[in-house]
C-alpha cells in the first residue's frame, strides 16, 4: 500500500523505504526487484503526507528519500507485545465451575489453563503461555469459544541507564596529577564537564582502572542517570483558568468557526498584540474543529512552549477526546514514535508540537494553528530546507483545512499577504481585561556616556530602574543578545583580532569555563595571554556578553537573587525549567537571558524589562535586520506588565532614530509595516520578489573557486531574463566550519522560475562534476549568511 514502510534490497544490504505508488507495468528499462518485507499493516504515510511530501521535494529542491525520511516515525525497537487476556465469559466459566455450578465439554488441561490465568490478574504474555502447559491449538480453541482474546500492543522498551563521571577534586591539582590524570581532568573541567564513562574513556584515551581508581581517591564522583529521563508532561491537577471570551476575542473566534462553516481551505491571520489572550482562541478553535468531528494540529515555536499549550489542551481535550500528542526534537525516539503511533491510529486528535509535528500523521485535518508564525525556528535550516509556516499552508490546503497563523508582530510577507485579501485578517488591538501596554522608553547611549563617562552595560537609568524593582519587590528582566563574557578579543599593538581556526569569525571569551569558543563550529582555544600574531600583552576583551552583564549586576546589586538563562546555563530542559519556575514562583528578583527570554512566557509580577543593546541585530548584512530588530523589541515588551501591575521597558541604543526602534516604543505595528514594505520595494526584497540563496561550498579553497565560477558559466546566460543573479560572491560568512563559502543570490518575482532555474542548476552540478554536498540550495532563505 502507499505509505507504507518496506525493507528492500540494495546492493547488498537491506534499506527502509517508502511505498509512493503502485503500478500494474513497470517503467520500461528497468530491473525488477523484490521488496523483502512490508513494515507496516496500517501505512505509515497518509496519502494527503505523500502528496506533500512530493510538493516538498519539488519547492525546495530536497531529495524525496530524505523529504520521506524526515515525515516517518523514528524507526525504534518498540516490540510488539502479544498479551492473553480472559474475557468476561472466560472469567465467569471459571467462577462458575469453581462452585460446581456447571459442566463443561473442554479437556482438564484448558480448564486448568484458565483457571492460572484467572490468578495471573487474567492475562500473561502469550511468549510465556507454553510454561504454563498449553498446546497451541487448545489456546487457538479456547480464542474461538470466547474465553480468551490475544491481544496485540507496541511497547517502549526498558530505559538504559550510563554512569555520569565528573570531575570532584581541586580545581589546581594539575601538579600533582600524572599525564593521564591531567587529561582527564581537563576534558571533565574546562573542556567539556561532566561526561558519560564510556565517552570520557574514549575522548580522553584512558583505561577504566585509571578512572576506577581516580573515582576512589575522590578526584572524580560519578552517578546513574536515565538515557532518556521519563517525564510525564502533564501535571494531572492543572487546571486552566476559565475565561469567558471577551468581545474582541469573540470576532475573532467566530471568524474561525464560519470558515469551519465553510469547510473549505482558508488562511486566517490573527495579528493580536502581546497579552490579548491569544491562546484562548486557539484552544476554542480546536475545540470547535474537535466538535466537528476533525483533528488539529497545533505549531509552536520552541520547545518550551509546547509543555505550556499542550498542558492546556490536555486539561480541556484530554478527557473527552482520548488525548493530545506531543511531538518535538527533545523527546527520546522511544517517545516520539509512541506518540507518533498514537497520533497514526487515531487515539490522539490534538497534536501539539514544533516544526517537524506538521508531519503529524493526522487524518481528517480540520485546522492547523502556527502560533508565533514569524519565528525564525520554523525554517529548518538543513535539507530539506522547509519553512513549516508555509508547509502548514499547503498542507491546509490539500486537506481542506483552515490555517491560524498567529502573533503580535507577524512577519512582513504574511500581514502583506493579509493586507491584499489572499488571507483574511482578525485583529485584536488591546490586552486582555484592557490592562495597558508597557511603556517604552529609550535609552540614548550616547547621552548617558556623556554624562557618566562610564562604559558599563548597565545605563544609569536601568540602574535605577532595577534598584525600584527591588525596592518594591517586583521583577526585571533584561536582555542581552549574546551569550559568554566578551565577544571579541583584541590586540591593542597590532589590531588583529583571535578568530575561529575554522570559521571566519571572532572567538567568544567565557569566563568561568576559562577559554575562548566558537559558537558557529564549536572549537575552543585557550585565554591568550599575549597577542597570538605579535605577542604584544595589550590583549582587549571587548563586547559585553550575558555572562558579563550578570557578574556586573551582581556587583550593583549585592543583595539581589538573581539567575542567568542562556544555551550556557540551560544546558537540560531540566535547568531551563527550574530557572524559570524558580522566576515565575518569585524566588529571584533578576533574570538576566539571552532572546530565550523574550518568548512566549506569562509572569505576572514584571515590572521592568531593560535591553542592554539594541543595535547589534541592527548591524547584520541581512536585509532582515531592521524586521528581526522590531519584532525582538516588541516580543520582550509584552513581556512586561501582564499581570495587575504596569510595566516600563528600558531599551538602550546608539542609534535612537531608527524606525525599527522609534516603532518598537511606540509598539505600533502598523506604521513598522509601511515604512520596512517601502524598503523592501525600493530594494525589490520579499514580498516584492522571491528569494534563493545558493552557496557552493569546499574545504579546499580553489575547489570552492572552481565550481562556483562553473556554475556561474550556467546562471549568468538567464540574469536579467525575469530573474537576476548576484554573485558569485564571497559569502558573509566566508568560512564556516572549516569550508569556504562562495554564495548566488537569486531574485525573481516570479517563483515558479527561480524553481525552474534552480533545478537546472542541480542537473548542470551533476553533469559537470560538482558533487551535490558542494551545493547548498536554500528556497526562500531567512538566512543570507
Ligand atoms: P498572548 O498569547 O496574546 O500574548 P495569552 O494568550 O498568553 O496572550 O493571554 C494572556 C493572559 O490573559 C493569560 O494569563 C490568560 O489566561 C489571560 N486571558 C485570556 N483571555 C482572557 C479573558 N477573556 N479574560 C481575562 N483574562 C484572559
Ligand atoms: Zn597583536
Ligand atoms: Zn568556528
């Protein structure tokens, strides 16, 4: 059947495919083989997937094996238990000859049978039915007469547990330690922390009696951990607070149920400002979809967030509908194909999830919700390169669905789209019970260094501001947009400054782990002490990360609790969600974080949110900057005054005058659209044209040289015909994990040709030689890096 996964023989191994059609005659010329072995009874793809799968493919320009791949469930050891179960009749057979009360025609040996399962709580594995003496065909006679049922289920299998090895003995023991004993203790400290035994064993090449014995002189302590922590995602005694819609919500909400009246396809745009209870319309749209006997699907941005609207679509659907799924990347694959199969066979009706849950193998699809439609998480940014906002749309589509796109700043092309009619567009204005917006202000850097002639991250007037939250015992948040202690180091002598071995781009200084770290590629080098080029000691830390401004606050601010929240402290969902509940619960005055903070969260007692640098996302080369800007600004904006109490946003920048900036304080999303779609006219950008981004890639610089200008011998003939072609051009970033990078910008306003164009491309790669890893096609990027 289409969908369904088959082992097939290739070369000489066995692979996993994907059934996509079935033909009575084979194309001509080509050889026949047998599929060994079908996988799935039931498909595992919906034929709606399938054909989805196919626009994928063709859109982005992505081999249809790994579209496939990406959409099947993980290919898991889940088992399949076979359990006998006595049924009602078999139990009261039982009773019933227990007290003489009946005879029967079946042999000793099956009344004994079901006399020991009877005591065996009515069922046992079928596996285990021969120890208890029963012929197959007396277990086959008993199914038939009703007094049994062999059931079938799929099981996770037992977690695997691996000790957790870290380092425990002084931090300056390096003298005392032998060669072997040193590594280890670099690896478990400064390079990599805590680490599994057998992964410590091999990175630091060592023989476990070193380990054992370092364990015993108490230089190391290790523990026991879950390979894959169980978590029960919902907590059973939530319940969400009951609102009864508000007017504005209301329109909004039977916006939605007339296109459900309509059941046809249909985009609607829910543009409504941070804290107007969006997420209660979501939740009576799926209900109301559930009502009508269809499924939903919902999107969120990250991770987080998916704890919090599953939470609550479990409290309102999870009774009466059997249950929501849960999909995202974090889950182990023992758990997401669970949860995948039970989304499959119908149990689940409510899917909630990032990105990949689009897949989501729902049938009968009646709405799908992107909420935070403009973030940037929903393109995934390796093949296949899809944007799963737009992937939700063509999926709405082919199922007759509606689509709910959501948020306070949607992103340009999608207000464009509703602007024009192609979607139709709900607003909410005001906040929920007309609490106000924050109020922004500016902070002008400029003047403030002219009156303090200090350079801290901290302005005078966030000074002030915090100390009055403290005061009054309210929270802050505030906001830096990198993470480490300084984001460049310098040479004052000779002006160069430490970059990536691999990458072309400034070295990050953390502090507390003591060394220098990419964040493109990872690769770490120690804290010089001299400048490596020429040895001049004038070395220059320079640019405040989130580590920094945290050690600054706890200076300014002795007395205060205060946590940091970046990729460096939540390293596990686990510290993630402990820092924030320990904000939330009101257990620390100051939460300092990178944008992580800026998303989603609903805290009450926020009264102040300061942003240290506005500016630095101002200067990308990336006709997005201005956009991205904005939406950052308003996004933590709404996170300050949710609750009864007002609140005051703090943003500090070089340059005041901005539009991204003035319209962000203003918090007017209207008069941002019109001045950023002006500029993307002037420059002939989306949503005036299409984009495709195409980077030819190597280790070795003259190959990257080579193809790019080959494949420029192609692209250049057609520049100027409907499409233009920049490039080839060093791409911003020119080297990037060790390969260098040589980038073609494409633009069109017709889309259909930028895809025609870029197909020729691939087979024009093929023919001349270029390996398909060299070339990286990215359809409508949102990253031009
Ligand atoms: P948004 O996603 O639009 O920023 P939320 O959906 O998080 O806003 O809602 C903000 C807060 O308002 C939540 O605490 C929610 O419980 C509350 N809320 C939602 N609808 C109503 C309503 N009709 N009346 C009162 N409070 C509401
Ligand atoms: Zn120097
Ligand atoms: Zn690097």
């Amino acid at each position: 059947m289409p969908g369904s996964r088959v082992l097939a023989p290739f070369r000489k191994k066995s692979l996993v495919g994907v059934v996509v059609e079935m033909v009575e005659t084979p194309p001509e010329g080509t050889k026949i083989r047998e599929i060994s072995k079908v996988l799935d009874l039931l498909p595992a793809l919906t034929p709606k997937l399938i054909e989805l799968g196919h626009w994928i493919a063709g859109y982005y320009l992505a081999p249809v094996g790994e579209v496939f791949r990406g959409m099947l469930p993980p290919a898991t050891d889940l088992s399949l238990r076979r359990e006998i179960v006595l049924t009602e009749a078999g139990r009261n057979l039982v009773a019933d000859l227990q007290a003489g009360k009946v005879l029967t025609d079946l042999s000793t040996q099956q009344v004994d049978f079901l006399r020991k399962l009877s005591e065996k709580k009515s069922h046992i594995l079928l596996a285990s039915s021969g120890k208890l003496g029963i012929a197959p065909e007396d277990l086959q006679r008993l199914q038939r007469r009703g007094f049994l049922e062999i059931r079938e289920s799929m099981h996770g299998r037992r977690r695997k547990r691996q000790r957790i090895v870290a380092w425990k003995g002084p931090q300056d023991a390096s003298a005392q330690l032998g060669e072997k004993e040193e590594r280890v203790r670099s690896l478990l400290t400064t390079e990599r922390g805590p680490l599994p035994l057998a992964k410590l064993l091999k990175l630091a090449g060592v023989s476990r009696a070193i380990v054992e014995r370092m364990l015993r002189d108490a230089l190391l302590e290790s523990w026991e951990e879950a390979i894959d922590p169980a978590e029960d995602p919902f907590d059973p005694g939530y319940i969400p607070p009951a609102h009864s819609l508000n007017e504005a919500q209301e329109r909004a909400f039977s916006a939605v149920r007339s296109r459900f009246e309509l059941g046809e396809f249909g985009v609607l745009l829910l543009h409504g400002v941070t804290g107007s209870g969006k997420t209660e319309v979501y939740l009576r749209s799926v209900q109301e979809a559930l009502a009508r006997g269809k499924t939903a699907l919902v999107l969120v941005p990250e991770i987080a967030l998916t704890l919090w609207i599953g939470r609550q679509c479990h409290a309102w659907f999870g009774a009466h509908f059997e249950g929501v799924a849960v999909l995202h990347s974090a889950l182990s694959d023992v758990e997401r194909a669970r949860e995948w199969w039970r989304v499959r066979n119908g149990q689940a009706r409510v899917v909630v999830g990032t990105r990949s849950a689009i897949f989501a193998p729902v049938e009968n699809l009646g709405l799908i919700i992107v909420d935070e439609e403009q973030e940037n998480s929903y393109k995934q940014e390796e093949t296949p390169r899809y944007h799963g906002r737009d992937v939700a749309i063509v999926r709405a589509k082919l199922e007759s669905a509606a689509a709910l796109l959501g948020s306070a700043t949607p992103s340009l092309e999608t207000y464009h789209n509703a602007v024009n009619g192609k979607y139709e567009l709900l607003t909410i204005a005001t906040r929920v019970e007309n609490r106000s917006l924050a109020s922004v202000e500016i902070v002008d850097l400029r003047r403030d260094f002219a009156q303090t002639f200090q350079t801290s991250p901290i302005s005078k007037a966030l000074h002030d501001g915090i100390a009055e939250c403290l005061e009054f015992h309210t929270q802050a948040l505030v906001l830096i947009n990198r993470r480490g202690y300084s984001w460049s180091v310098l040479c004052r002598s000779c002006g160069a400054s430490v970059q990536c071995v691999n990458c072309s781009i400034s070295m990050t200084h953390h502090k507390s782990r003591n060394r220098l770290e990419c964040h493109y590629c990872g690769s770490i080098q120690p804290v010089p002490k001299t400048c490596p080029k020429c040895d001049s000691k004038c070395v220059y830390f320079f640019g405040e990360g989130s580590e920094h401004l945290e050690e600054r606050l706890r200076k300014e601010f002795p007395g205060a609790r205060i946590a940091r929240l970046d990729r460096d402290t939540a390293r596990t969902k686990q510290q993630y969600q402990e820092t924030l509940g320990a904000f939330a619960g009101g257990a620390l005055d100051i939460l300092v974080g990178t944008q992580m903070l800026a998303k989603g969260h609903d805290f009450h007692r926020v009264t102040l949110v300061g942003v240290v640098s506005a500016d630095s996302s101002l200067s990308l080369p990336d006709f997005r900057a201005a956009e991205r800007t904005f939406q950052l600004l308003t996004q933590v904006a709404g996170r300050a005054g949710r609750g009864e109490l007002p609140g005051r946003v703090l943003i500090q920048t070089f340059y005041p005058q901005h539009y991204a900036i003035q319209d962000a304080v203003r918090q007017d999303y209207l008069s941002f659209y019109e001045r950023e779609l002006n500029f993307r006219r002037l420059m002939g950008y989306p949503p005036f044209s299409s984009l495709a981004n195409v980077i030819v890639r190597d280790k070795n610089l003259e190959k990257a040289i080579r193809w790019s200008r080959r494949l420029s011998e192609y692209f250049s003939p057609y520049d100027g015909k409907g499409a233009r072609v920049l490039g080839p051009a060093s791409a911003p970033l020119a080297r990037l994990k060790k390969e260098h990078r040589y980038q073609f910008l494409l633009k069109s306003s017709k889309r259909s040709l930028l895809t025609k164009l870029l197909s020729g491309a691939l087979s024009f790669c093929d023919a001349n030689e270029i390996p398909q890893t060299a070339v990286l096609v990215d359809m409508d990027p949102l990253s031009l890096l």
